[in-house]
C-alpha cells in the first residue's frame, strides 16, 4: 500500500490523537459536567475539551472582555467526526439563541461580541440579534464583509466569496482601538496647502494616509496549506481576520473568549498580541491542534 507523504513545503497541521496526547494533556478536559462552576484561575488561558451547551453554565460570569463566536454555519458538514445537519431556519435561530443566552451573562458590562455567519446563516443571526437588542440585552453596532477568496466556483450560481461578522456590544461603554486598525492607503490625487501635504504623509515611496477602518474586508488570505498557521480545520478562520477584532475591541491583559474554538485561531491570535485567551471545543483531535499552535505562539508571533 502507497502512503501519501506531504511535500516539505505542506505545513498543514493534521496530527492525531494518539500522535498529539501530550498536548491534549495541556487541556482541562472535565469528563462530566462540573460539580461547581469554574473560577476564573481555572479557566484563564486554557484549552476547555467539552460540548459548548454543557459547558457555559458552570463558567464564571462577567469574565470576558471579548467574545468571538464562530459556530457552525446552518450547513451539513463532518468537523472530524461530529457531524452537524443543517435546519430549518426556525430551528437555526432557536439554536442561535440559545447559545447567545448561555454567553451573555460570561461577558463583563462592557464586553464586545462578534459572531461569524456565511450569508444564509447571517440573516438568522441578525435576525436573533434583533430580537435581544429590543430585549435591551445589547446593542448591534456594524455588520462586517469580508472576502474568502476561497472554494469551488458555482455553474449556475455566484460563487461564495463573502462572510459576515456580526458586531455588538453589551453597552454603551465599550473599547475601540481606531488607531489600532487604521488602513494605510497610497495616495492618488494629493492635495497640498502652501506646498505641504494636506491629511497625509509624503515618503520617499510615495505619499499616505491613514483612514478609519470600512466594515469590508478584501485584505485577508485565508489559510492555505504552505502557511504555518493552517490546520485540516473545514472551517478555519485566518489569524489576520480575528487579529483585526482583537485589536480594535481589547486591551493587552484582557481576556478574549471563544466557546466554538474550533482549531484554535481566536486563542492563539490572543496570545500573540499579548491577551489572555480561553476556548470550548469538543473535539480532541481540534484541541490538539489547538495546544500545537499555541507553542509555537510562544516563539513566533507573526500574523499574516
């Protein structure tokens, strides 16, 4: 029997269980649901290995600074064994809800919130964001598109190429980093006054300004298989797209939460930009990833 090797260039991380036990070693791992809920010493820049819905009942309230949310889109597909069916979009919602009820009360006053969709998914998710704002449980403040320029093209259909995020806050009183997330652009047509450059910068590279972020995203690779942060994840969000929320919603120090961790894109991101990080996925195999990439987060903190 032949056995596929990957090439050298193949960074893909895909290791197994049994190859990976080390690092799910690194994992609070609880067998059953707790006896007690979880301090936040317990849970503080570690790797949680449980179902999500069994798990956010015992987490420390108002521990969050940040949650970023990236849960499986309403679409049948197999996450290393687990597989989700799709729903009715009712049934879709309901789901929504009830996971964004069980978070909420995790996040502090002043906490954000993103959640990712694809575009059928994004309109439940507006939808369930709706119905909370009229609760007064938050506040709705943008919707994000960015480009994944990634996937099959469609015959008989307009390729998708576009995913949303979804961003909210619990109050009025909440971070934003603009300076953080400014984008640099060239300057075509400069304008100058008594010869000098007028809102931008001149180089010997040409001139540029700095402008405040759009809520559309096209400067975002997504991970590929010759890149160091790629995994055999199906739906693996790029360290650059989480670094843009992470910067522009947190400060160093705080605490940035994902209970869909997949393979570990929020917290390792976190980690590199100097926050701390915790992170609920079920899979084992998903957690091991996860713990691999937070090592080599201790030696490499470069982002796209």
């Amino acid at each position: 029997m032949n056995i596929r090797k990957k090439s050298p260039l193949n960074k893909t991380i895909d290791i197994t269980v049994d190859e990976g036990k080390q690092y799910l070693a690194c994992c609070l791992c609880p067998v059953k649901r707790p006896d007690v809920s979880f301090t936040v010493s317990d849970i503080l820049d570690r790797t949680i290995c449980a179902e999500t819905f069994g798990i956010l009942p015992y987490m420390p309230r108002a521990f969050a600074d940040l949650a970023i949310v990236d849960p499986p889109y309403n679409l049948s597909k197999d996450y290393a064994g687990s597989r989700f069916s799709r729903r009715s979009n009712e049934e879709y919602c309901e789901y929504t809800g009830s996971w964004l009820d069980a978070l909420l009360p995790l996040l502090k006053p002043d906490a954000s919130l993103y959640i990712c969709c694809d575009w059928r998914s994004s309109i439940a998710a507006g939808s369930v964001l709706e119905q909370f704002e009229q609760q007064k449980k938050l506040i709705i403040r943008n919707r994000i598109t960015w480009e994944r320029e990634k996937g099959r093209g469609a015959a008989r259909n307009w390729k998708n190429a576009l995913e949303d995020i979804w961003f909210a806050t619990l109050s009025g009183d909440y971070t934003f980093n603009l300076e953080a997330v400014k984008i640099r652009r060239r300057v075509v047509a400069p304008y100058r006054e008594n010869g000098r450059p007028k809102g931008w910068k001149e180089t010997g590279e040409g001139g540029y300004r700095d402008t405040c972020p759009p809520n559309f995203w096209d400067d975002i690779s997504v991970p590929y298989w010759s890149m160091k942060e790629n995994t055999a994840h199906p739906a693996q969000k790029p360290e650059k797209l989480l670094a843009k929320l992470i910067l522009a919603s947190s400060e160093p120090g705080d605490v940035v939460f994902d209970p869909f961790l997949g393979s570990g894109s929020t917290s390792v991101t976190a980690k590199k930009l100097g926050r701390h990080w915790c992170g609920i996925e079920q899979n084992s195999r998903y957690c091991i990833w996860t713990e691999k990439r937070l090592e080599s987060a201790d030696t490499d903190k470069t982002i796209q």
